[in-house]
C-alpha cells in the first residue's frame, strides 16, 4: 500500500497539521491502496506563505529557465508515465491501455508544450507610446478533480508555472497519488523552494481554506458545476480572479448525409471513455428522425463491445466509477430515465453479471428520449447515452443548445463546410467536426454552466497573467 504522510511545502516534506489521514479506495477491488495525509487551513498557510515568499524571485527568472525546469518536469513524467499509468488505473479505474496514452501521455505532452511555448512567446509588446507588459498573476491556487487527475494538474500547473506563478494544489481525496508522484519529481528537478506546493486534504477544509485565503490572487478550479459555484463565492470575498471549468451535457449532432455508422461508433466511445467520468463525453446523440431506428440499432451493437472489467487488463475498455456514491449517483439517473419513459435500449441499473465486487455500472443507452427529460439535461457522469430524434437542422440546434452547459460537442457530416456553419451555431467551447482528434495547443474550456476560463496553449498561458501598460514619453 502506498503511503504519503507528509504535505510538499517549500521545496521539502513537511508533516501535516492535522493527525488524521485519508484512505485511498481502489474502485475495483473496494480495497484500500494507499494513505495520503488530510491537510488543515494551517497547512494551506504555510504553503501559501511559501509560494509567496518564492513569487518574486520565480517572477523575475528569464522564461528560458523557467523553460528548462518545464522540460526537466516533463522528462520526469515521461520515466514515470508506467508507474503514473498504474497508479490511477488502481485509483480511478481507467483501463490500462488508456491510462498509459491519456492518463500519463497527455500530461506529459502538455508540460512539453509549455517549455516549448515559452520559446517564441511575447511578454512585452509596443503599441504607440505604451510599453504592455504581461506579468504574473501572482500565487495561484489549483483545486483538481479525480477523473483525469493528473492531466487537470499539469494543465494548470505547468501553465502557471510558465507564466511566473508560484502554485499551491490541493487534488481530489479520491485518487491524489498520481500528484505526489508529481511532487518528488518536483524535488527532484530542483525547483526553488516555495514554487511548487502541494497540500492534500478535503475540500471542505483546505479546498475552501485555499479559495478564501487572502494571498492567493488566483483560484482555478475543475470539477463540478455545483461546488464551482461555491468556490466563486468564496474568492470572490477576496475579488480573486478565478477559472472554472465544470460540468457538460456534450451534444454529438448527425446530419443526414453523415456516415452514420462511423458517428454513432465515434459518440459512444466519447460517451463510455473513463466510464463515462469525462466533463466532455458525448452523452447526448441527435440524429434525424428517420435514422433513428438504424442509430439505435448500431449503437446498442457497439456498446455490447464495452463489457465491463478488470481495468488492469490490456483488452478491458470499461472499468468502475470511482466510488460507491458515484455508482449510486449514476444509477439514480438510469432509474430517473425509466420513470420518466425513456425506452431502454441496453443495460440498465442492475449490476453487470459476474461483478458483485467494485463500483460497476452496465453500459447503458436510452432511447426515445425526450429533452426535457432529466436524463437529456443533466450531468450523469457514468457510462450513459441518450439517444434524441430530430426533424430539421434547426430543430437539432435547438436541442443542441437547450441544455445550461456548453463544454463540448460534436457534428459529423460528409460536407465538412455544412458541419463548419453548424459547428459555429453551437453554444459550446469546443465542437469536434467528424471525430477530429484533442489538440492540446487549443483553448479549452466552456461558457454557461461549464464554467469561463481557457486551458491549454498560449490561451492556458495568458491565464494566469495580468496586463500592465507603461506610457512612455514621445520624443
């Protein structure tokens, strides 16, 4: 079992505040897998006064050598990506496969993305008379979620920490080792003291203890649209700027003259990718009304390939949900989805067979659904897919764009300039045209209830600075 006892504070372990520990629940085995310190709002302070105390010194360093601990963070992710991968496949229960490409590839490509940006990119420009500066927000605090738990880490982190931030994080309880691996690669490299800072614990109290503290200038946050609101609330108190990206009922719209056997194979595995534990997955499949009947039948085939299992095997495409309150939560909705008439067209509520041990939830695809039903307007966070009919393009807009969300979303058509004009009519920060793959160097984030804010790429960059203008005299 694997055990972290201590919070990382000013560039070394420090022992917690506070005498208690959290337990770390493999979510397929409902065993134990490690002990992770809980932290207090006194341990928040102490990291807090470290990154303070380390801002200006890190502010003023040339970005080329803020550069150079970047790619010496990202090397670090690489030698580590096996163990990384196991690590939150044993915690999140994200098959191995994928965990081995996404969980530990995609965050390590992101922290290289950053020290390469900082190569070409402009801090200071002349416009007229007025010197613009962009400098450092100052000392952000990051509150990560569980899902993809080192990836929403580094997107923040390695962003901040390339602007001239320094940084406190506090990550979910529920699958926090990946980020301690972080931080003894942090040690390693030999970052400052006081630039990097991780403080674990619940949210409730160094989650909150971080949003509110009066030296954090910036609060970004990922997780639920819910407990965003909260943590607005609280920074607001200090007129903090923040950045949330939060919930997303994801729409993938099928024009008529699509492929449609390659848009329904594409929406489903968006759907059941880590379980359906992804703010992005396309959980809401529009298609016309007279390619309902083949829709439906083509998706319940695909989905019959997702059996779940042992995440920890190379050929398992479907774990568990992270936790007994998440498979509660998700099967809640499929129940709701009954009561309300939706036409089940596989899986459902019950257990899957054979899986009487860990938080497993059958692939599960609705059809007939209504959208107004709650099934079609709320995060469900599971392995769920509401299919939708449509009559005209417009209809599929509006239904589109009928939910509070706008995170993601999906058109597929054989005219790539017809999905284009519908893409740009789509409420949403991001919209994929016929499976385009995730480009890292693109800003990522939502409007409405999915939360303001841009990660990734030069706009994740220009997050976490402030602009400054100098007038200078005319000659």
């Amino acid at each position: 079992m694997r055990s972290y006892p201590k919070h990382y504070i000013n560039g070394r372990w420090a022992p917690s505040n506070g005498p208690q520990s959290i337990a770390v629940v493999n979510p397929t085995t409902e065993t134990i897998v490690a002990q992770v310190s809980c932290g207090t709002a006194g341990d928040i302070d102490l990291a807090v006064a470290a990154a303070k105390q380390a801002l200006p010194h890190w502010a003023e360093r040339p970005a080329a050598d803020r550069a150079d601990y970047l790619r010496t963070l990202h090397q670090g992710l690489v030698d580590r990506a096996d163990v990384i991968a196991l690590t939150i496949t044993e915690e999140v229960g994200m098959p191995i496969k994928l965990a081995k490409r996404i969980q530990a590839g995609l965050p390590a490509a992101v922290m290289a993305s950053y020290a390469e940006l900082l190569e070409s990119f402009s801090f200071e420009t002349r416009i007229g008379n007025s010197l613009v500066l962009r400098e450092p927000v100052g000392v952000v605090g990051c509150i990560t979620p569980w899902n993809y738990p080192l990836h929403q880490a580094i997107a923040k982190v390695a962003a901040a920490l390339a602007a001239g931030c320094t940084v406190v994080l506090k990550p979910s309880e529920l699958a926090p080792s990946c980020i301690f691996i972080l931080a003894e690669i942090v040690a390693s490299a030999g970052f400052p003291d006081g630039v990097f800072n991780l403080v674990s614990g619940n949210g409730k109290v160094t989650g909150e203890a971080l949003a509110r503290h009066q030296d954090v200038a910036m609060l970004s946050f990922t997780g639920s649209t819910r407990v965003g609101r909260h943590i607005a609330e609280l920074a607001a108190g200090g007129v903090k700027r923040t950045a949330l990206e939060l919930g997303g009922k994801s729409a993938s719209v099928v024009l008529d003259d699509a492929d449609l056997a390659r848009a329904v194979k594409g929406t489903v595995a968006s759907c059941f990718l880590n379980s359906g534990q992804t703010c992005t997955a396309l959980t809401r499949l529009l298609v016309p009304a007279g390619l309902y009947p083949q829709a439906a039948r083509l998706a319940v085939e695909i989905a019959g390939g997702y059996a779940p299992g042992d995440p920890g095997l190379e050929q398992t495409r479907l774990g568990p949900l992270i936790s007994a309150d998440q498979k509660d939560r998700v099967c809640s909705f499929i129940e709701k989805g009954l009561a309300e008439g939706a036409e089940l067209l596989c899986g459902g509520p019950e257990p899957p067979a054979g899986l009487d041990v860990g938080f497993f939830v059958s692939p599960t695809i609705f059809g007939r659904v209504n959208p107004e039903m709650s099934i079609a307007r709320e995060e469900i966070f599971g392995p769920v897919l509401s299919i939708i009919s449509y009559d005209t393009e417009d209809d599929a807009l509006q239904i589109a764009n009928s939910t509070p969300y706008g995170l993601s979303g999906a058109v597929w058509s054989a005219d790539q300039e017809r999905a284009l004009i519908f893409a740009k009519r789509m409420r949403s920060g991001q919209v994929d045209i016929n499976g385009a793959p995730f480009n890292i160097l693109a800003p990522f984030g939502g409007v409405g209830q999915s939360g303001y804010g841009r990660e990734l790429g030069a706009f994740g960059l220009d997050e976490f600075l402030e602009y400054k203008s100098i007038q200078l005299p005319q000659k």
